[in-house]
C-alpha cells in the first residue's frame, strides 16, 4: 500500500514554506546574514576581544566557547541531521528588533546591550533559516554561546565580591581545621607570622566562570540521565568556591611556614593547580555517577 505525499504546512497566507533538506542547503543564507551581522556588529567584537586579552581577565576562557559549540553540535549531529528544516518566518519577530537594538547600541556604545542584541540575533538568524524545530534540538549549545558576552561592571563586582567573601571564610576554616590559628578582618587573614590578603585577583570569582563554562559543556556531553546530568552542571559553583578556598588557606600555610617570598611564589602557580584540581575532581565525580564517555568517545 502507497504511502500518500503529506503536503507542506501552509503559513497565515496560505502559502506553503520549502522545506530545508539539509543545513548544506541553508548555508548560503546563514553566510549572508553571518556576514551582515559580524560587519555590523564589528565594533562589539573588538570589544569582546579586548575584554579576553587585557591583563587579569575574567573572560579568557571564552575563546574556548565556538569550539565547545561546535563538539556540542557535531555530538548532536544525527538528531540535527533528522530533524525537518524550514524556514520560520516568526523568527523575524526576534531577529528584526535584535538587529535594529543592536545597531542603536553599537552607535550608542552601549556594551552590555551589544552583547544581547547579538546574541538574540545570532539565534533569530539561525531560527528563521532552519526553523523551530531545528533550534529546539540545538537549543543548548545556542544558548551556550551566552557565555562570551562580559558581565554588567555592576553585576561583575557584586558578584565577585561576594565569591571573594566565601573563599575567605572557607579558607580560614580549612587553616583553623589544620590547628592554625587565623583571624579574619573582613578579606584579610592574619596568622601568627603571616598576613594573608584575599584581594579581588585571588576571589575566585574567575575560576568559577571558567569552571561553570567547562562544567556546563562537560554535563551536556556526558552519557547520562538528566539527574545526573544536572547534578554534574549545579556541582561546578561549590567546587570552584571550595577549590579557590583550599588554594587561599594553601597560600597561607606557605607563607606562615617559609615566608613571604614562598608564599609569593606559590601564588604565581596556583591558579592553574587549582583549575587542574577542579578537572579531576569533575571527572572524578563523573565517573562515580557512572558516565562512561564523552562526546561519543570512552573516556572513564
């Protein structure tokens, strides 16, 4: 028996929309809007870019964010390559207001509303071309791309004043926990022979976001059930705050037991210790959960 030809869904004017076989069929008008959008939006990406090199960023991981994209949508590819392409003309409601905020906040020199008129019209873009469904099954990696934008000045400080509260109090326990015998004034710990300054560069605040972008990749392309999916994502918050606090009470014990210019020395390095420590403390957590590979590949 014949299967009957389903006719394409007609829109409000009762025409019907082509469908997209294939996102090689759509590349044409994604590369036209991607030109169009990165010539306007110029000037904030050399914003974004300066944001990620100048000295002491909090936003050096976000040159690593196209690339998770990518592996997170080459994980996905076969439910992509399934899912029926059409054009979404309702996307227009999306992309059109993005584009013309972005244009006003680009001659306005308004960055923070640069950053999310882009991204709103990156995934107005990408709807309109590929169509809902495409988007629905993307919709992760899409909102992914969010990470690249900087925070508000206002949002960055307060947030990072208070990460930098917490390792200070977790940092002073851990130092009490090992028989010392700190005092904490505010973001200063004095112990017996050394005084221990938790400045805003040490808050941790930069390793919780570079913590959460990696994490939250990582949960996305693990094998697992959503609970522990999810349980991957919400554990990346209180590692790097607990990371952050065991390297400031590791500081204070260099510097109480050798001197400062141990402890100075010690310092210089730690950072990157305590990104490796936070490493194998999530995989190490991944494995316990019973995840077996990652992006497809057997890894644990």
């Amino acid at each position: 028996m014949l299967a009957m030809p389903t006719a394409a869904p007609a829109d409000r004017n009762g025409q019907t929309a082509p469908p997209v076989e294939s996102i090689r069929e759509a590349l044409p008008g994604l590369g036209l809007f991607s030109g169009f959008l990165l010539a306007l939006a110029w000037p904030m990406l050399r914003w974004w870019h300066w944001e990620y090199t100048r000295p002491e960023s909090y936003y050096g991981f976000a040159f690593f964010v196209p690339p998770l994209v990518a592996l997170m949508l080459w994980h996905r590819r076969r439910e992509l390559a399934a899912v029926p392409k059409r054009p979404a003309p309702a996307a227009l409601l999306l992309a059109t207001p993005a584009l013309l905020l972005l244009t006003l906040a680009v001659k306005t020199e308004m960055q923070a509303v640069m950053s999310w008129a882009f991204l709103l019209s990156v995934l107005g873009g990408v709807w309109f071309v590929l169509g809902t469904r495409f988007v629905r099954v993307a919709s992760f990696p899409l909102l992914f791309l969010w990470l690249m934008a900087p925070l508000p000045g206002p949002v960055l400080n307060d947030l990072t004043l208070q990460v930098q509260s917490l390792s200070t109090e977790g940092a002073t326990m851990l130092l009490t926990g090992i028989g010392l015998h700190p005092v904490r004034f505010g973001n200063m710990v004095h112990l017996d022979n050394y005084i221990l300054n938790v400045d805003v560069p040490c808050s941790g605040f930069k390793l919780l976001l570079t913590l959460f972008t990696f994490n939250s990749a990582f949960a996305f392309l693990t094998d697992s059930t959503p609970v522990r999916r999810w349980g991957l994502f919400l554990i990346g918050v209180p590692l790097s705050v607990f990371v952050n606090s065991v390297r400031i009470a590791l500081i204070g014990v260099v510097g109480e037991c050798l001197g400062t210019s141990a402890a100075v020395v010690f310092h210089d390095w730690s950072g990157m210790l305590s990104l490796v420590l936070c490493m194998v403390l999530l995989f190490g957590t991944a494995k316990v959960l019973g995840c077996r590979t990652f992006a497809g590949q057997r890894i644990f």
